[in-house]
C-alpha cells in the first residue's frame, strides 16, 4: 500500500509535521533507525510501509532526521523523518 498518496491521483501528499506512529529498532549502543512506519492519510484509511533503507541521518538540535526509502509499488520513494528526543514524537518533515 502507497505511504500518503491520493486515491485520485499520483502525486504524493505530503503533510509536513503530520505525527506518525514508527517501528523501530534499537543497538546495545543505544542508536536506533525506523524500520515500518504508518499514518492516516486524508480519507482516514491506515496506511502502513516497509523502510527500505535508510539514505540519510542527521543528528540536529533536540532531535535525529531520517530521510527513508519506501516502495510504493515498484517504484522507489522518500520520505523525511524527524524523532524530538525529549518528546519522543516522530514527525514527517518537509
């Protein structure tokens, strides 16, 4: 299933600074990555998507920002995560 797309067209709608529920994974050393992340997308359908890989992180102030890979179908996409270290949220960022 699509991560946010529009069922009536092919442009993804991407909701920066929608809350997102992640799955992640976690090392001994206490580093962590998103593995599936799942949303709500505008007609209140659940979508939920598979993190290929990772292409990017980046350590910013109060937080770590993923930029992730997905399928939606067989093509290849990216979306932008942002994990708030004090609140524990996970953010789409634009």
């Amino acid at each position: 299933m699509p991560l946010i797309e529009n069922a009536n067209s092919n442009n993804p709608i991407i909701l920066s600074g929608l809350p997102v529920s992640v799955a992640a994974v976690y090392n001994a050393l206490g580093d962590f990555k998103p593995l599936y992340i799942c949303v709500v997308d505008l007609y209140n359908n659940t979508c939920k998507t598979k993190v290929e890989y990772i292409k990017d992180i980046n350590n910013i102030k109060g937080g770590v920002s993923f930029c992730c890979v997905y399928k939606s179908g067989d093509i290849l996409k990216e979306v932008m995560l942002l994990y708030h270290l004090n609140s524990h949220i996970w953010l789409i960022e634009s």
